[in-house]
C-alpha cells in the first residue's frame, strides 16, 4: 500500500487525547496522532477500491492521496443524522468522484485509463455523487476494515486479554472453555472480552 498520507496542519488544534473520543471528533480537530490512525485503518479499503479498476499501480496511487487529501478537507461536513449515512459510504463516494475526475482526464487516453475492465468500472458509478454509496458492502470489504481496527487497538491489551477476546468473539468459543484454556477465570474472559469490545466501539463505532 502507498505510503502514509500527510494530514494538513492546524496549529491551532487540540489533541482528542481520551480513548472515548471518536476518530472523527479527532479528524475534525485536525488531530494529528488521530489522522495517522485513520488512514491506518482505512487506507487499505481504499487501496482495495482502487485496485478493482485495474489501474496501473503509480495512477492508483495518485489517487489514494487525493482521495485523502479530500476527506481532511471535507471530514468536518459528514453528516450521520440521517437514516442511510454511513462513513464508509461517504468515503466511497468520494473515492469513486476521484477515478470519475481521473477518467474525465484521460478520455483521450483509453490505454491510460486502465482498458476495459477500468471502464466498466467507471460505468457502474452512480452519476449522483451525493447518492448513499451503501450498498454492496462485500465481506472482503468487511474483514478487510475489522480486521485493520483490530489492529490499531491490539497492542493496547495483555496477550492474555486478547487471546481471550478472539476466542469468544472471532473463534465463538465459550467462556468457560477458553479460561479453562488460558487458565483465567470465566469472569475474567468476559471482562477481557467485555473490554476490548468496549474499545472498539469507543474509539471506532463512529467510523465502522
């Protein structure tokens, strides 16, 4: 994947600093710790996006960094007051206005433009910019993101309170077993997974 998206600086911003902030409190801040952790843990679904059109690799790169240039200057107008809004939909539409903008460009220049499969592509983009881009969110696209937030919060929790949390949530074992594993309590399963889920949904349920 391409390399780490530089967020613009904002001296007059404060960092979020608690864990219960939202990321997107904190990319509308301008924070910049925050904006490492995002495009941490999306970069990958765009790349994902991008590679679908089957773009050459230095032209899917120029528009990952305008796809994120975009969201740090547009991040503080997402809305999610309204039945349908989703980031991931916000972020894919943005996304797919930047390979629009891309195409537009290169018209002239078919080989450029990625051959055929990138057209038929281009094709299935809604002339609507502004229409919800909820649809089709594919298992890829979903284990691709969970498993990026997952990491961002992993080395925040003992080995042993991880282990925990992926034996009940990921493995769907049960509690008793997995301490019996681990030689924990089953209170103390529940509680390590208790916690991590609590993590997740602090720091990320605005974004997933």
């Amino acid at each position: 994947m391409t390399g780490l998206v530089t967020y613009p600086p904002n001296p007059t911003s404060k960092s979020v600093g608690s864990t219960s902030s939202s990321l997107l409190q904190g990319l509308a801040a301008h924070d910049q710790e925050v904006w490492r952790r995002f495009v941490r843990l999306y970069g990958p679904l765009v790349y994902y996006w991008c590679r679908q059109t089957g773009l050459q690799e230095s032209d899917r790169e120029d528009i990952f960094q305008d796809v994120f240039r975009s969201v740090a200057e547009q991040v503080s107008g997402f809305r999610h007051d309204r039945p349908g809004d989703s980031f991931r939909g916000w972020l894919r539409t943005i996304t797919r206005s930047k390979f629009r903008d891309y195409f537009r460009r290169t018209a002239r220049e078919p080989k450029a433009a990625g051959g055929s499969e990138a057209q038929q592509w281009l094709l299935a983009i809604p002339d609507d910019a502004s229409a919800s881009e909820d649809d089709g969110w594919t298992a890829e696209e979903q284990a691709t993101l969970f498993h990026q937030a997952l990491k961002l919060i992993q080395g925040e929790f003992t080995e042993q309170s991880w282990r925990a949390f992926w034996r009940t949530t990921v493995d769907g074992q049960k509690s008793n077993e997995v301490a019996e594993e681990l030689g924990m309590t089953s209170a103390a399963v529940r509680k390590a997974k208790s916690r991590v889920l609590r993590r997740i949904r602090d720091d990320l349920d605005a974004l997933l």
